[in-house]
C-alpha cells in the first residue's frame, strides 16, 4: 500500500478532529471534547508512523508502535462515545487496547501474531457500530444509525481484507502485491468512517446539549416533574386515538404550617418526596405537572374516573405512611385531590381541570385529606 496514501489520510484524519473540537465549543461536555481531539490526533500519528515505515532495520517495531497508536486513539473515541451514553468503561480501556495491538506485532509465533492483528479493527469496528447505534437511540432518540452502518460495513470489509491477508501471509512472509487495491479500499472505508463518526459524535453531544435546555425549559429542577409548558406539549402531542384522560389535581395540606414550623428547605423536601410517590406509583405514559407551589397535576390517559380514584387513593395512602423529614418522624403529611373524567373529543382541557379542581376544593371543604370527584 502506498505510503503516501496513508500519510494523505493520517493528515485529514488530524484535520477532522481539530475541526470536530471547534464546532463542538457549543457543547457544555468540555472533557469529551478535548479528548476527542487527543484521540484523533492520536490516531493521525500513529497513521503517520505507519506511513513511513520503510524496510529494513526495526521496520517491525515502527509498525508495532504506529499501530498500537492508532487502535487506541480509536478505542479512546469509543470510550468517548461510552460515556456520553452513560456507559463507565475503565480509563485505561484504551492505553491496553493500545498496548495489545503493539504487543501483538511482536510475538515470535507467527500464525498467533495473524490472528491478533487480523481481529483487531474489526473488533473495534463492531464496537464502533453498537455504540453509535446507541448513543442515537438514547441521546438523539433515532431507531437508526447511519454512522452505525458505516462502521459495520466496515468491519466486514476489514474481515474479509484481514481474512485474505492472513491466507496469503502464511504462505509468504510479506503482503502480497495483489492485495494492495483491497488495502486500499479499506483504508479509504477507515477515513469515511472517522469523518461520520466526528459528524456523529457532534451530534450526539450538541442533541445532549439540546436535551438538557429542553429539560429545564420543561421540567421543575426541585421536582422533577412537568412544568406548564411541559403541560403543553403533551396536549399537543396527544395521540388522536384517546379518547378519555383521567385529570387530577392534588395540594398538599396544610403546607404552609409546614414551611412556618420547619422552614422552607423542609417544605421543599416534602414537595420532593411527594413527587417520587407520584411518580413511583404511576405508569409510564402518565404526565405528572407541578402546577404551582404545592399543587400538582396528574393526567391519565385511557384511564376512567374509577381507576384514577383507586389511584390516587392508593398515592394518598402511600404518602400518609411516610415521614419526609427524618429529623422530625414525627411529622406526616396528606393531601387533598379532586378527579374528574376529561372526554378528549367532547370537552376542553381547561373545562376538565376547572371540574378537577373544584371536585378538589370539595375534598378541602370537607375535611381534607381525601380524594374527591363531583
């Protein structure tokens, strides 16, 4: 394989990742960026040992070396990848992928020393492939990658290059010329694969940046639930085939006798533990809303006034039991909820929450403590 070709790659392959680092300055991720650009640039470098490897004296140990640096600058990017997922992979992960790959080259058993060099970017091509996959699906929420696909391809391309290299190199003890266009071929696979593997990676972390503002924009950072805003969306994106929701309003009693007494970081602690209650005892495609100081809204689609009474029945005694402030067990909470049945196709929202919330006002009137429908 040429030279030249090579060094030609190890340069744009520097050039992707310098400009992958500057168009991710958006990102708040600011470790994974600088470290996507030690990786390429790793990479590069050792592209670019291997690109001037010449015969003759230590030809072997350059190659060993360019190598060893190349597979960890992409086992680094993998672990990038890893992490931003929320995968922990070890920190040392890549240095022993680097380590192995230099090592393997050096073995005085031949047909071992094949078979090493031969799994090596395939394998870390697989591993390319199922990360992106799923860094799209949970990050950027897409069921396909084609940077995934990419790097699958590629890894049977290596397999099969690799395959036929290792044939004919047990027969021989240098490349055969006849794979040289096959080396080729794979070696310009390697730089699609580094340039949609940088595009992937801005995307992953600019739609990580996206989510987090879209989550504070949407959610409540005390509680965790759904804002009004977050209300919204979801009346907007309600699928057209329910037909009926179950709208809850609930207040918690007599707060304001707790954040007199305790204070408000107490307060804010009973709002918490109330909201995993709720959230612990709903399902998933229910919408929990904070309202409004300690007002919380619950939506339950497909769900009856029945089944939304035995619910918040069953909310309302679960958090009766609980002592929200370990310091003080001696406080319990309760509070009051009113139920109504919003006929999506016959009425609107707004008439269904007033309904909610009078049927809430009712259970105050009577006594608290209880859940209540008109």
């Amino acid at each position: 394989m040429s030279n030249s070709l090579l060094i030609m790659v190890s340069l744009a392959v520097a050039s992707i990742g310098l400009i992958t680092w500057q168009h991710s300055v958006r990102s708040d991720l600011i470790r994974a960026r600088r470290r996507w650009l030690q990786a390429s640039l790793l990479l590069a470098v050792g592209m670019l040992v291997e690109g001037y490897v010449e015969p003759g004296k230590g030809e072997m140990l350059r190659l060993a070396l360019g190598s060893g640096m190349s597979n960890a600058g992409i086992a680094l990017q993998l672990t990038i990848i890893a992490r931003v997922t929320g995968l922990k992979p070890p920190n040392w992960l890549w240095l022993a992928v680097g380590l192995v790959s230099t090592l393997d080259k050096l073995l005085p058993y031949r047909p071992l020393m094949l078979v090493l060099e031969s799994a090596e970017i395939p394998l870390l091509y697989l591993a390319a492939a199922w990360l992106y996959q799923r860094a799209e699906r949970l990050v950027s929420r897409n069921r396909f990658s084609p940077t995934a696909l990419l790097f699958l391809l590629g890894a049977l391309l290596f397999v099969w290059r690799d395959a036929s290299d290792f044939y004919l190199r047990l027969q021989t003890s240098a490349a055969p010329d006849s794979l040289d266009q096959l080396h080729q071929l794979a070696l310009a696979f390697a730089a699609a694969a580094q340039v949609c593997g940088a595009v992937g990676f801005l995307n992953i972390v600019l739609q990580r940046q996206h989510n987090r503002l879209e989550d504070a924009a949407n959610f409540d950072p005390l509680t965790g639930a759904g804002n009004r805003r977050a209300l919204q969306y979801w009346l907007r994106t309600l699928e057209a085939s329910v037909e009926r929701v179950c709208v809850v309003m609930l207040d918690i009693d007599h707060f304001k006798s707790v954040n007199d007494r305790y204070g408000h970081q107490a307060g804010d602690t009973v709002l918490q533990v109330l909201a995993a209650v709720l959230r612990g005892g709903i399902r998933d495609n229910d919408m929990l809303i904070r309202y409004g100081g300690e007002e919380f809204c619950l939506l339950m689609p497909d769900a009856d006034i029945e089944d939304g009474m035995l619910a918040t029945e069953r909310l309302l005694q679960a958090f009766r039991q609980l002592a929200p402030l370990p310091k003080q067990p001696e406080l319990r909470c309760a509070f009051s909820a009113g139920v109504h049945e919003w006929h999506c196709r016959q009425q609107d929202f707004a008439d269904a929450q007033q309904k909610a919330d009078q049927a809430l006002y009712l259970a105050k009137q009577s006594g608290r403590d209880q859940v209540r429908r008109l």
